[in-house]
C-alpha cells in the first residue's frame, strides 16, 4: 500500500511538472510579428566580459546589424561569426555596429569567440527575453537563424531569414551600408 501511495504521489508530480514546463514553453515560444518598418524591440544585453549593449544607445548614430544564430560553436554558426569576423574592418570603418545573439550562457559563448577569434560582441540571452521580443525564439530551445537591420533611426530596414551562411556577412554589409 506504502509502495502504491509513493508510486501516485510521483506520477501525479511528475505530471504537473510537465505540465507546467509546457506552459511556460508555451509562453516563452510567441512568435512577435515584426516587420520592416515597425520601431525595432528596445533591449539592453552583456557581452561574456560584463559589458552592457543597449540597442537605443546606437538610435540617431550609426545603422545596427542583429543577428540571431542557433547554437555557439556549431558549424553553421562557426561560419556565420567567422565572414563578420573576417570582413569587421569594413564594418568599423563604415561605422556599422554587429551584434550576435544567441540564448547560449555567456561561458558557451566566451569559449566560441576564444575558440574562432572573433572580434566583433556576442550578446547572452539566455533568459530568451530578447529572442522571445523578435520572434526568433523556436520551440527546440534554440534561436532561428534570422538577421535584423536596424536604420539610424532605430527602425526595422531589413529582416533576412539565412539561407546562405556563406553570403552572410556580405549581404549584411551591403545592406547596412545603403542606410549610411
């Protein structure tokens, strides 16, 4: 009898965890319908050094690339960082900002840059509260894979879904450059 209590106290437990991890999945997984045009999400995030980046902060300055990418140190997501890595100079010298973001915690995503060099910020959202805000944010626990171009004045020029990993960072640059 002991046994058989034990036993339905840890199914009817195990049941209402569940339940509730999909509820909260459920919320955290809302697709915001962003468009070109529209005011782009406000958000303040770290580096994996501690430093904050706020997206307004740039507002009236200079155009921002946001780019959301799945999972640090995966290939597709090497390659991605590594054409913004290798073409950055032509970023700085436009005075275009780049940020990656990804829901990885900030020791992930300090062994990706020390492991590839890359040189440009890569922001920790770990909470899913910036991934949740741009709609990027899938069910599978990772971001998609998704670019947002944002112009000076703090306004959604561009939103590109990646397909080509490889064009990446050009595609970005050119597009970005045309705002200046």
């Amino acid at each position: 009898m002991k046994i058989k209590n034990i036993f339905l106290f840890s199914l009817v437990f195990t049941l209402v965890f569940f339940l509730s991890v999909n509820a909260k999945e459920k919320k955290t997984t809302k697709k915001a319908d962003l468009k070109v045009g529209m005011t782009a999400p406000n958000f303040t995030l770290q580096d994996v050094y501690g430093h904050s980046y706020t997206l307004s902060q740039f507002k009236g300055k200079v155009p921002v690339i946001v780019y959301f990418y799945p999972k640090a140190g995966t290939p597709g997501c090497t390659k991605e960082a590594c054409g913004i890595r290798d073409d950055w100079g032509k970023f700085q010298k436009s005075k275009i900002q780049v940020f990656g973001i990804s829901v990885d915690t900030k020791p992930e995503i300090r062994k990706f840059i020390h492991d590839y060099h890359l040189n440009f910020p890569l922001l920790s959202d770990a909470s899913h509260k910036v991934s949740n805000m741009y709609g990027v944010y899938s069910k599978n626990g990772y971001d998609q894979r998704v670019t947002f171009i944002v112009n000076k004045e703090g306004k959604i020029a561009d939103i590109i879904h990646v397909m080509n990993i490889d064009k990446h960072a050009a595609e970005v640059y050119k597009l970005a450059k045309k705002l200046m």
